[in-house]
C-alpha cells in the first residue's frame, strides 16, 4: 500500500459543502427501506444503540419514522418466518433499539400525564418498602416503621422483634402493597380514557405488530404487542423515571425507592406478557396469582391499543389531536390486514418481499406484496433540527459498513421486483456520495475493556479482579493518572478533595473493584467529618464512552460507599462549568445527599476558591490556571522542524493559534482559507494546507509528505500539529466541519471595537472576540481575559442610549459597563444568542440516556 493509500486527506469542499451532502444523504437513506433494512442487517452488536438513534434522528428529519418502523417490522416478520428462525423481535434487535428510542421522544407528555404522579408519588415515598425477597429485608429499619416509637418505649430492640415483628410477616405486608400499588399501575395504563390520549404513531406500531403477529405469529401477539408498549416504553419509565424526566432534577429517589420501582417494573412487565416467575426469581413466583389475574385485563388493553380508526396507511399522521374510538373498531393498517389474511405465505429469497409458512405450519405459498408506509408527499429534509454528532456517526457506520452491504447485494442480485432495483439505484448513488464526501470526521472510539470480576464488591471486602497482579497493575494506572487527590485543608480545617475531570477514562469506571479500592485509600480516613470537592472541568470533553460507563456503573459505586461519604460533603465546587457540567453533577449525585443542589458552587475564576481555600493551598494543575475554554493543545512543528507548544481554539469563522504562556495569538486563518487536512489512520498528527497567498513561494514538493524541514515561505501555507490524541484529532476536525456545516456564520463578524469602562471608572479601549463558546477580552493581540458563556449571567441594553451594554457576570456582585461605538445592537444580539445556545447544550448533557442495555441489569439487580 502506498503512503497515499495510507493517508486521510480531508478537503476544503468536503467541510464547506457537508450541509448540501449531508442532507442529500438522508435524502437517500429515507427514499427507500429496502437499502434501510440491508443497511440495519449489517450493524455491529456494538454500534446497535448509537445506530438506532441517529436512524430515528434522520427519519424525524424526513417526517417518516413511523413509516419505517412499521416497514422493518413487517420484514422482521417476513425474515423471521422465511429463515425458519424460532423468535421475532428479541434482544438486541435494531428495530426494537429504534422502536424504544422513537416512543420516547414522541411518548415524553403521554407518560408524564399516564403515570407522572403515581410514578412521583411512590419515588418521593420514603417510608413505602415493597421488597418481597427475604434475603434483602433490614429487620431493624422495617421493625422501626412498623413499630413507630413502641421500641424505645419497650426498651432493648429485640423485645419488640421477638414478640411482634418478624421477617414473615414484613414480607408478607410487603406483598400486599406491591400488588396493591402495580394494581394502580396498570388500572391507570389500561383506562379506557387514558388509551384515548395515546399518541397516533404508538398505536400505528402497535397495530403493525399486532397484525404482523396475526399472521405469522398468532400465539405470541400479546407477548408481542406488550413487548413493544411495556418493554420499550412504560417499563424502562418506571424502573427509571429520572431518564424519562418524570422527576424534577432535585428530585433524587433513594435506595429503597429504587429498589420499590424495580420491583414494580418487573411486576408490570411479567403482567404484560403473561410469563409467570420461575426459579430465576423465586422469592417473585408469590406474584404468579397477580399476574394471572390481570392477563385478561392485559390482552384486553393491547387489542385496545392496536384497534383504532387510523389515517389513511399513505398519510402522515399529526402528532398531536385526540384519538376516537370507533364503536366496533377497525383495524389500523387495514390494507395490510386484508394482504396478509388473503395470503399463504412464503419464502422469496431473503425476507424483504415474501415469507415462509408460519403459524398452522401450512405449505401454501404465495407472494406478499409490502404495504406502503409512507407519504407521497415528499418534504424538503431541515437538518437545522440535527444534532451533527448524529452525522458524523452515521457518516462513519455508513463508510464502515459499504463493503457488507455490497456483499448482500450481491447475494440477492438475482431479485428482479422493481424494489430492489431502486434500491440498488440508490446504493449507487451513496456509494458515489461517500467518496465526494471523503472520510468521516469522526472514527470509531475504541477502549479495552478489562474484565470485571464476577464477585460482587462488598464495602467490608477487599476487591478481587481476575489476578492480583492485574489487580496491582490497575491500581498503578489508577494512581499514575492522578484524577484523584487530597489537597490541604481549607480555613476552616477541613478536608478539600480534587477531582480532574479531564484525567478520568471511560475504562476507569469498567473496572470497579480497583477503582472503589483506590477511592477508599485516598478518602476513607478523611470523611469521618465535613469535607470538600473541587471538581475542575478545565480542558474536560465528558464524550460518550464516558457517559455510557458513567450511567452503566454509578449505581453499582452507589451501594458500595457508606452514609459518611454523603453526608459529609460539605461543598462541591466546579471549577471552569461548561455545559458538561451537569453531566458532571449527575455524576456526582450518586454520592451525595438530596441536598446536594443547595452543595454546588460554581467557580468562573479559579482565583475565586481563596474564599475558603488559602492561595498558596489551592492544588489545581498549573494548566487549569491557565485555562482558556474549548481549545487544544497541541505541538506546532514550524518550517525548521522547532516544536512549539500552542492553543488551536475555534471562533465561528476562523481558527486562532494562542501561545499559552504568553496569551498572544498569531497568524490567525479563515476557515475557507484551509484547502486541505492531511493525516494517517491511528496518528494523532495532522497537516493543514491552506490557500497560498500573494507572494508566498509555492515550492513543486509534494505537500501530502510529513518528513523533511519546511521553507519559511511553507509556513505561510502549511501548519504540522501534533494532537495528545486521536480522538482529539477528530475533535479539531469535527469543529471544522461545525463551521462548514454552520455556513450562515462565515458572514458573521466575530469581533467588536469597545470601550470597558473598569470598576474604578477608567476607559479601557479593547477588542471583544466572539470564539464558538467564550468572550476574548483583548488588547491588540494579546488575550487579557476570557469569559465562557456559561459564565455571562445577563446582557441588556441601556434604555436611553442601544450603544451601552451591561454586562453582569456570574459570581461578581458589579455590572460592566461597555461603549460599542455604533455595534451595541449587533454585540448584545450575538451574546444574547449565545446564552440561549449555552443553556440548549446544557440541558442536553443533563440526561445521561439509559438505553436497554442499562435497563436489563437494573431488572437483573
């Protein structure tokens, strides 16, 4: 292979034009399910859950979501049938990944007013114990509630247990108020005015299922359909409603509540789907009579929900509106109940246009024709809505998964329906489109995953993991990176404790046993009384790898640390907040009490921690005292091969090279002046080739090759960098294609001429700089400060003169004062804007989305 072969090369075009490309590629994508279903069929187990929700993203875009759900299922059906394979629409299946993401979004205000407040109610309860597992009852704390102040007024507790109170009888009252409260759960579901409100597109699906199941699959339909409404929407809401926002933030559900919901959450689903406990869950077979009783109810509630007078099947439904209940009811999706009722079924060759026989086991065959889903009314597709990380993903599945694709093609090449005609048309078409668009901006994140021990950690236990030469070796590795750490003590002689969010790893959180371990040794002597946290999220970027592991393993954290580590925090102080930042506080609510809120202080300036913490105590990294908001830093490599430490930061339409010692920023460039990116798969260095201007010396080299020093005229029009990593290699090139993406702010003028007038009345002539998220504050070139977004607190115009703008920042009690010579308008109009931007993203980061993976353990707990 030759070293271009090797070579990444990313062009001016392939950034400044990704809308228009981007846009024709979900064009592509949502024309036709044949080429979707093929493209579903060759996704990785890994990449299941990120592929289902930018697939769900780009139909929203198109305004055919349903359309397509419906359209996968009936091939699920076709194939499951047609491959004589024994199950429909289990496990980690895509469509029930996207089934699961798309009632979420769409189902949000349905299941707040379904069960909101039952679901709030029994969170909030303190008191209220469901468990029924014997092996996990606290006699103490059950006794006490059942007691009240009869204990201390018997005297030593065991009087009380001995004569009034056993395990018996608390599991036994448990039980009643289990079925009692799962009883108020589903009544509530299955209300027949409550099932009036369902929103049309769940009941399209359902019918879909419904009628699909009839046909291929009659004996599971109820199973089915219960999969569909439990499973992926009213289930994962209940075990979890803080993932689907059915409580307020503040509001943090204790163990025992926890526990309450999942338990309930089991309850209901088992109800759904008939299937009675075994010897999985003893201690729930108790439970068997509730769910036999309520099967009837159930299958009831499921044909509710599939029979309904639905829109045409060629019509887009309105997403809001009352759904009408026909007295004797028709079913959704009626075209495809007569197909399938007047069809034997049979195999045509891969699932897409037949199936085999299903059900009686009849040898009958026919052909299937597939019902149209969708609208004939093509809208032009709006990216604006698109969350581009979303892009990026489905650029880089998508340049992944060409080859298998290819493959299947080939394989069913002998198909002649019009169908798959079209769709080879379309692979065509995509196929020519990746290469115009070129590599994808965003690679893969790879992280080794070690192997969690299979024994449970216990607080008084020392972990065990696989080896204790593994053991030793994380626990370096652990103490080496240094995210961790106790700093002095603060004024008042307590404990201050540092976490550096830009030092924590995803794989840090995959192995639990060394990390509790070396949690205890750095906090546990010191959290006997009131303490501190300083979390710094300077230089932080909390992606989804870190996320993931986040939610997926906090809990586990949870139940390990005891009381003391929680009650006695005394502040947390987040240093430099970004909108990360309430990634960052959900992490570290598992830790602290409901009061935590009330806890959190926000620091702009880390010169503001010398309120509690004397100066010379203050143990931050000397980079976080430097700390310049989203930037990177990187090694220049100049024309005579010097390296040179620098800051690539971003403002909407330019790219700013910041000498971090000095402050003093250098040779600045225009996003449309880059003609080309270069790199290597794996490396971390890239080069930057930009248009050669009006007398620079364009040397006949071959500018694609790194080695060999560089003429000074090069550096004029080439800049060699060198990333900490590749993944923030991809970072660099992914704000690039933001700004391509973005191309309205190519006209935008990031730079305002203002007198500041200071504290003591002096008038300070000065540059404002607008980056992607911050303020410069500069005197020629050199940076005197810098504001992030998250740290403007208000912007308003003064009444008599637009020209004056004040300008109040969060955690000073002063207000600015700044002269815009003729730009007050336009100044207060782009920071205002800002703001907005700031609080979106911050928003967004708050939910740490629990995918189905998450909610299988919490079931399994």
């Amino acid at each position: 292979m030759t070293t271009e072969e090797r070579q990444l090369v990313w062009k001016k075009h392939m950034w400044m034009g990704c809308y228009t490309m981007y846009q024709r590629l979900v064009e592509y994508l949502s024309q036709d399910i044949n080429f979707m279903c093929v493209f579903a069929s060759t996704i990785e187990a890994t990449e299941v859950d990120q592929f289902a929700r930018v697939i769900v993203s780009i139909f929203n875009c198109a305004h055919r979501t349903t359309g397509l759900i419906r359209h996968m299922i009936f091939n699920e059906f076709s194939k499951v049938v047609a491959d004589s394979e024994g199950s429909v629409m289990r496990g980690n299946n895509v469509i029930n990944k996207i089934e699961g993401v798309y009632v979420k979004q769409i189902g949000a205000q349905y299941l707040k007013f379904v069960i909101g407040d039952l679901i709030s109610k029994i969170a909030t309860d303190t008191k209220l114990n469901l468990e029924i597992d014997s092996r996990k009852i606290s006699l103490t704390d059950e006794s006490d509630a059942m007691l009240g102040g009869l204990n201390s007024a018997l005297g030593p507790k065991t009087l009380a247990y001995d004569s009034i109170v056993n395990v018996e009888e608390i599991v036994a009252q448990n039980r009643r108020k289990l079925q009692e409260t799962a009883q108020a759960i589903l009544d509530r579901i299955t209300d027949e005015s409550v099932i009036d409100q369902m929103p049309v597109e769940i009941r399209q699906i359902a019918a879909t299922t419904a009628e699909c199941a009839k046909a291929f699959a009659p004996e599971h339909m109820y199973p089915l359909i219960g999969g569909f409404i439990m499973l992926r929407f009213f289930s994962p809401a209940i075990a979890a409603p803080e993932s689907s926002s059915l409580l307020p933030p503040e509001v943090i559900p204790c163990s025992r509540a926890k526990r309450n919901l999942v338990l309930l959450a089991k309850l209901c689903q088992n109800a759904s789907n008939g299937v009675l406990f075994g010897a999985k869950e003893p201690f729930m077979t108790c439970m068997n009579d509730f769910i036999t009783s309520n099967k009837s109810k159930m299958n009831d509630y499921f044909t509710a929900v599939s029979t309904f007078q639905d829109p045409e099947v060629n019509s887009t439904p309105k997403r809001q509106g009352k759904i009408q209940m026909g007295t004797s009811g028709r079913a959704a999706g009626s075209a495809l109940a007569a197909m399938l009722k007047d069809s034997s079924l049979s195999s045509s060759g891969g699932g897409a246009n037949g199936a085999s026989t299903a059900g009686n086991g009849s040898s009958a065959t026919a052909t299937i024709k597939r019902p149209n889903f969708f609208t004939k009314d093509h809208k032009e597709i709006d990216l604006t809505s698109m969350d581009l990380q979303d892009l990026f993903d489905l650029h880089r599945v998508l340049d992944q998964s060409m080859d298998k694709i290819n493959i299947k093609y080939r394989s069913i090449s002998y198909k002649i329906s019009s169908e798959w005609s079209n769709a080879a048309d379309l692979r065509t078409k995509i196929c020519d489109l990746l290469k115009e668009l070129g590599p994808s901006p965003k690679t893969k994140n790879t992280r080794a995953k070690a192997k969690e021990a299979e024994e449970e950690v216990l607080p008084d236990q020392t972990p065990i993991i696989g080896s204790e030469r593994a053991f030793e070796d994380i626990m370096q590795i652990l103490e080496k990176a240094r995210f961790l750490y106790q700093g002095p003590n603060n004024k008042q002689d307590q404990p201050v404790f540092y976490l550096i969010v830009n030092r924590i790893k995803a794989e840090f959180l995959d192995n639990v046993n060394p990390l509790v371990s070396y949690i205890f040794k750095v906090m546990d002597f010191a959290v006997q009384k009131p303490y501190s946290i300083v979390v710094d999220m300077s230089w932080a970027s909390v992606n989804s790898d870190l996320k993931r592991a986040v939610y997926t393993h906090l809990p586990k954290l949870a139940k390990i640390f005891s009381r003391k580590y929680k009650k006695n925090v005394n502040n947390i102080f987040v240093v430099h907040p970004s909108a990360y930042t309430r990634a960052v506080v959900h992490f570290m609510r598992f830790f602290t009490s409901r009061k935590l809120k009330r806890k959190i202080v926000e620091i702009y300036n880390w010169k503001d921690l010398t309120k509690t913490i004397d100066v010379e105590n203050i143990l931050l990294p000397e980079t976080s005292k430097d700390y310049i908001t989203k930037s990177y830093r990187v090694i220049k490599v100049n024309a005579k091969g010097k390296k040179q430490e620098r800051l690539i930061k971003f403002t909407p339409n330019s790219i700013l090279n910041i000498d971090p010692k000095t402050k003093v920023m250098s040779n600045e460039k225009r996003i449309d002046e880059i003609e080309e990116i270069i790199s290597a798969p794996g490396s971390p260095e890239f080069l930057m080739r930009f248009a050669i201007t009006e007398g620079a010396v364009a040397k006949k080299k071959n500018p694609l090759v790194f080695s060999g020093a560089f003429s000074s005229a090069k550096d004029l029009y080439l800049r060699r960098y060198i990333c900490n990593t590749i993944q923030e290699r991809d970072s660099v090139l992914q704000d690039i294609y933001e700004m391509g993406f973005k191309g309205h702010w190519m006209k935008a003028n990031p730079e305002f001429k203002v007198t500041k007038v200071n504290q003591a009345g002096k008038h300070q002539e000065r540059v404002f700089k607008l980056t992607i998220d911050s303020l410069l504050n500069l005197n020629s070139n050199t940076i005197k400060s810098e504001t992030s977004f998250a740290g403007i607190d208000t912007v308003t115009q003064d009444s008599y003169d637009p020209d004056i703008i004040y300008l109040k920042l969060k955690g000073e009690p002063f207000t600015r004062k700044l002269f815009c010579h003729g730009n007050g308008k336009a100044l207060a109009g782009v920071l205002l804007q800002e703001l907005h931007r700031y609080s979106h993203i911050s928003k967004e980061q708050e939910g740490l989305e629990q995918n189905e993976g998450d909610l299988h353990d919490v079931y399994n707990e």
